[in-house]
C-alpha cells in the first residue's frame, strides 16, 4: 500500500522533536465575544475538584439575584454507576441558562478569577483529539464566536492551546471513562511517542480501518471539499457520498485503499431521482433533532444532565417530536408553524460566496480536527459520521430557507444559517456524549453512505442552477 502523507496539513509544530505536537486548522478563528450564548442550553459538569472549589461561597451575598437559589443539582450515584460523566452540574434557571450567567458574564469568572471556573468552561470551545499522527485542534461551533469565525486564528494561539490541552486532560482523566491513553500518555505526549497513541476508527461498523487507511479516504474528501473539483456545494455533499461508498467497496473486497486517491466521484444520477418515505422520515426527524428540539431542551436541560430518564419522553416533547416528523410541521420561535416540504423546496438564487465558503468551512473543520467520526464521536463509523454532518447540512439549509421563504426572499441570509448551525452544533456536543450502546443503535441507521443522496438531489434543483 502506498504510504499517506501523514504531514498533510500538517501545522504549527506538528513535527517537532520534543514539542507537544498539535495539528491546527488553517483559516480557523476564535476568540470569545462575551455574548454569554455558549452558557445557555447545558447544565454544566462539575468534577469534584470544580464543585469543591467554589461550593461554600456565598454567592447571595455577592450576587442578590443568587441567594437562596439552588446553584447545583447533583449525580453522584449516577457518576458511580458511569452513567453520568460528572457528580455535580451547575442548575440552569428557567430560562435555561447557567445559573452563575448574570448580565451575560460568567459571576465565577468575575468574582474569583478565571481559574476557578469550572474546568469545562476553561477548555470549551477548544476541542483536542490525540491520534497516530498528532493532536488534531478544532473547535465546537457551539459558540457563536466560532461560527462567524472571529477573533484570532488558532494557528496563531499555540501557546494557550497548549495550556488548554492540559486542561482536556484533567477533564479526560476525571471522567474515569474512554481515553485511558489520553490519561496515560496525555502529559508527556511528543513526536516521539505519537505511536503510542491507538486510534480505532471504522468506514462502517465491523470494517475497521488502519489509521494510514483513515487518512488516505479523509485526503480524499477534503480535497473534494478545498479544490474546485466541486464548484456547486451540493455536489461536494454527493462526491463525498461517492468516495465513501467506493472506499467500502475497496475495503470490502480487500483491494488497496490508496485507489481511492485517484477516485473520481459520479454524481450526475442523483438529479433524477426522489426522495422516497423513509428518506422524507429520517429528514424531518434529524430537522426536529437539529431545530426545535434544541429549543425544547432548554426547559429540560437540568434534568438530561442527571436524570436517567430522557426529556424526550415528556408528553410536549413528544407531541412536537410526532408532528415534526410524521406531518412534516415544525415550530420555529419566530416563524410559527412552517412545512418543512415547502421550506426545503422553497426556489432560491445560487448560494453567495460567503454561504458556500461557511459551508466549506464548517465541513472542512469538522473533518480536519476528527470530531464527526471515532473516538470524539462516541465512537461512530466514517460514513455515519458524514451522514450526521450531511443531515446537519440539509437541516440548516431548511432553517434558513423557511426565514426566506416567510420574507419571500430569493437569497438565504448567512446569518439564519449560522443560527442553525450553532444551535445543531449544541446538539452534536450531546451526541459526544452517547453511551455506546446507543452510538452503535445511531451508527447502524447511518450506516449507508448513499443515505441522503437522492434528499441533496432533489434540494440542489431548488437552488440557483443545478
Ligand atoms: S460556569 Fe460560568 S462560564 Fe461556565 S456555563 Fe456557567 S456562566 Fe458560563
């Protein structure tokens, strides 16, 4: 087998002796806006260490709106059981904030100091994922911040990067649970001792990959993705369907993956063909999944941290869940009652430059930093965890196109998109955190890298010309 190139896209100290060797996405920015978004949504996890720090400070005494409130709900047995990640979260309050959210500034960060904010606050958005070849950064689009891609570039903030990696290593070893190497080998992680690091990730379930093998069907796609190969971002959507389906094939029949470095994609037979009832199912699922569930959550966001027992089994959860997805009715806040059909069919302009560039953006980040399949993806397979960020795509195309369709506009606004994309990304974060049993339940409906081909068909004739 030819021998992947395991300095492509290599970055900032990837390959230096004895520095801690982080992989870093070009064109990538963040630094926090202070808009207080990213601490809506969640209960935040405490580790024992993070709820001893700041438990006994009397925070109605320094915040009026704090006293004699409960700030914390509690998982002990949970976590001693591994069915929680953490012993303690923060309690949000009835608007689904963080409770320590006042004035849209964290009160643990403005009263102690930045240190003492819980560890998870100290690490988000930053996301490390140590592999064969490096630690590969990127960072959750959880954060409006990193969705309008604003504030410096990561490649130039290797310093904190570094601090921050740290810090992902003590959360990872207060888990207790998935990255033994992380905690084994995290603090003296260098060039040198990369080969150490395991990396198990598969095309589909029950076809494991090498890690060389990962790396020359990911070149392949981010090609796809990067080059002009595909000017039309539909059709990026359809290549990468291809190689993945042509990778299996390779895999299958124990051919050379390096082939696949040569593959060129067809897409041309996706044009003519309609979605069918289970693909228009599975769509108007993920839309609830990625739209109005993320709204929902907020009311039950203290009750998914600790309970065993899912919000998606309240009653309103499932009457809006069976509307979404049997009638095709979605709520959003600002429009009411939309047809998810009408929306996603609803004829616009091509995209504008700024549109297709986030798209490529997002997907190329995504892939880059190896958070949408394997070990940062509670372990999901390659092709389900494209099929996820597919999903994601035709979801946040839907969003955006059901603002442009109520204010009869021929254009989709990047700013609908990025909305949708923040809030399907909070969703991801949940998805990171699937028990295994249940990744593999979502892996297996995945599983079909040809899933969403005949949905990015059809939607790409109701965008500009095909
Ligand atoms: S603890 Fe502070 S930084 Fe963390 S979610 Fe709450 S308000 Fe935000």
């Amino acid at each position: 087998m030819t021998e992947p190139n395991l300095n492509a896209n290599s970055t900032t100290g990837a390959s230096v002796p004895g520095q801690l060797p982080l992989r870093i996405p070009e064109g990538i920015r963040y630094n926090c806006q202070g808009c207080g978004r990213c601490c809506t949504g969640y209960a935040v996890g405490l580790t024992e260490d993070d709820y001893q720090r700041i438990k006994d400070v009397d925070w109605g005494a320094r915040y009026p709106q704090l006293a004699g409130k409960e700030l914390y709900t509690h998982s002990e047995k949970e976590y001693a059981a591994g069915l929680s990640l953490y012993p303690h979260h923060t309690k949000t309050n009835e608007h689904g904030e963080c409770s320590f959210l006042i004035d849209n500034l964290c009160s643990i960060h403005s009263s102690l100091g930045e240190s003492e904010k819980p560890g998870m606050c100290k690490l988000f958005p930053y996301t490390f994922v140590p592999t064969p070849s490096g630690i590969y950064v990127g960072v959750a689009m959880n954060s409006m911040a990193a969705v309008r891609n604003i504030g410096q570039l990561l490649t130039d903030q290797r310093e904190q990067l570094e601090h921050t990696w740290h810090i992902a290593v003590q959360q990872e070893k207060s888990h207790g649970r998935a990255s033994q190497q992380v905690a084994s080998l995290a603090d003296s992680l260098t060039v040198e001792s990369l080969s150490n690091v395991q990396y198990d990730v598969s095309l589909v379930s029950g076809a494991p990959l090498t890690w060389e093998q990962y790396l020359l069907i990911e070149a392949r796609i981010l090609r796809a993705i990067q080059s002009d190969e595909f000017p039309n971002i539909f059709h990026v959507f359809l290549a990468i369907s291809d190689i993945l389906a042509e990778s299996l094939k390779l895999k299958v029949s124990n051919q050379d993956l390096a082939a696949i470095s040569q593959f060129k994609p067809s897409i041309d037979r996706w044009f003519e063909e309609v979605p069918g009832v289970f693909e228009n199912l599975v769509f108007n699922l993920i839309a609830f999944r990625n739209n109005e569930w993320t709204t929902l959550r907020k009311q039950y966001a203290a009750e998914w941290a600790t309970s065993t027992k899912s919000p998606l089994t309240q009653p309103p959860v499932i009457k809006a869940a069976l509307r979404t997805v049997l009638q095709g009715k979605m709520f959003i806040p600002e429009l009411g009652i939309i047809s998810l059909d009408k929306a996603r069919n609803y004829k616009t302009d091509a995209f504008e430059p700024e549109v297709d560039g986030f798209i490529r953006r997002y997907l190329y980040h995504k892939i880059f930093s190896k958070t949408f399949c394997g070990p940062a993806m509670s372990g999901l397979s390659m092709i389900a965890g494209f099929n996820n960020l597919a999903a994601n795509f035709l979801s946040g195309i839907t969003y955006a196109k059901a603002y442009a369709l109520c204010r009869g506009e021929k254009q989709i606004r990047l700013a609908n998109l990025y909305e949708a994309y923040f809030l399907m990304d909070k969703e991801m974060a949940s998805l990171t955190q699937l028990p295994r049993e249940k990744a593999q339940f979502y892996d297996n409906g995945f599983s079909s890298a040809r899933l969403f081909c005949r949905l990015f068909g059809q939607i790409s004739a109701s965008v500009g010309d095909r």
